[in-house]
C-alpha cells in the first residue's frame, strides 16, 4: 500500500475553509501557490505535490486518476473537520472528478480549473492523422533500442508532457486516455468549472460538456487565457469566483 506518510503538502492561511489545491500535470503544488494566497484571508490551503512530482516521490506504479485519488482520499481523512474544497488544474481536476464520485463525503465542493478527460472531438482528418502517428510510433518503437534514437522518436511523434514523463509514462498514458465523462455525470457535489477561452490542452468544449455531465454545475469562460495563463495572469478571477463558492457552500 503507498505510503501517504511521503505526501508533501504546504500549508498557507488560518480560515475556517480548507481549500485543497491539486496541480497539473509536469507541475507541483506551487503552481497554485499565487492564487491561493489570494485566499489566505479566508481559508486554509493546502497544496499538494501528486506523487512522482514535486517534493513527493513515485509510488512504483503506474497509477490512473482513480489510484491518484485513493492515495489523496487517504491523507483527506487525516484533516480536521469543517468543509474541504478540492480545486484542481488539468491532471489535478481529473483526479478531483475522480474524488467526488467516489469520495463525496471527503470534500463539499470542486472546483475545475482547465479540466480535461473526455475524448475530444476531432475531424475525420484529424482521427485519421492521429491514428497513424500512433501507429507509426508504435511500429518504430520495435525496432529502435531504449536510449538516445528512442529519444527522438518521443520527441518527434509525442506530447513534451509524454517526453518528458520518464517514469511516469505509463500514468500518463492511462491518464490521458480515461474517459471521465460516466464519472463526472454521478458527481452530486457542488462544482464551479472554469476555462480560459484559449485553452488548446483541455479546450472550452471539454468543459462545456463536463457542465451538461455534471447536475447543478456552474461554468465560466475567461476571456483571453490559454491553459497556464490563467492560473497566472488570470489568478485574481479564478480567486473570486472560488471565493464565491466558499460562501455559498
């Protein structure tokens, strides 16, 4: 069993809230570090390194975001009591998906933040050349040796998320082939969905149909930010409108 024991979270603020704040992807807890001090007048933060990133080592397994969210849900019971926000980012949102459908007495509300996990929606062409890069890959791979050729293959035909993943790669690929949209629909917990309008790495449509998915949810679009962006440039918007859901919960 994985030790929650290794999990490294940082603590910021004194409220009476506890705001649990989940990274992306490639990322750690600090990426949700400014907008969570935009808070610390008003809840307790806790921001988490996802084992394999941060300051909290790999677990040794290739994990999807169920086993991700087993893992957290371990250390959510050790919190005190009083209402728990998860937000989450890209692969943090997955896994908070994740959490509420399976963990609903753990948190009161989520929040997400540049979410994926629904197949996109794709052209006819775009299926097409899709296939046969992974196909391609798939074909070379046989015949180039684990090292420097490998490499390059990765570098030619793959994500830099899946380049760069090293032992994680096997999460990635299950990560990033779920298809969260049965989870999402069985979600009964407060949520507040937000997108940058340019977001090309979960897209205004993915979030627009985790809305329709998940009953009651609340969505907004800001205008002018891409999938980083707006956990930067675009913080003091996300903020106030978690802020809004802190007091409506």
């Amino acid at each position: 069993m994985a030790d929650i024991g290794t999990l490294h979270v940082t603590t910021l603020g004194s409220g009476q809230v506890q705001l649990i704040w989940a990274h992306g992807w490639g990322q750690d807890g600090g990426a949700f570090a400014p907008t969570a001090q935009s808070l610390a007048a008003f809840a307790t933060s806790y921001l988490i390194d996802f084992p394999g990133f941060g300051k909290t080592p790999f677990q040794g397994q290739a994990w999807g975001t169920r086993d991700y969210a087993d893992f957290i849900a371990q250390w959510l019971q050790t919190l005190p009591a009083g209402k728990k926000i998860w937000i989450g980012h890209s692969f943090g949102g997955r896994v908070g998906i994740q959490m509420a459908a399976h963990y609903p007495g753990l948190i009161d509300g989520l929040v997400l933040v540049g979410t994926a996990g629904l197949p996109r929606r794709r052209t006819a062409f775009q299926r097409l050349d899709n296939w046969l890069r992974v196909r391609v890959f798939k074909t070379m791979k046989l015949f180039v040796p684990e090292g420097p050729k490998r490499d390059r293959l990765r570098a030619r035909f793959g994500s830099a998320d899946y380049r760069n993943a090293g032992v994680l790669r096997p999460s990635f690929v299950r990560v990033v082939n779920e298809n969260l949209l049965p989870t999402a629909m069985t979600i009964t917990r407060p949520t507040l969905i937000i997108c940058g309008e340019r977001d090309d790495q979960a897209p205004p449509d993915i979030s627009q149909r985790l809305h329709k998915a998940i009953q009651g949810s609340a969505y907004h679009l800001l205008p002018g930010f891409d999938h980083y962006s707006i956990l930067s440039d675009g913080r003091h918007q996300v903020a106030a409108l978690i802020k809004g859901l802190i007091e409506k919960i």
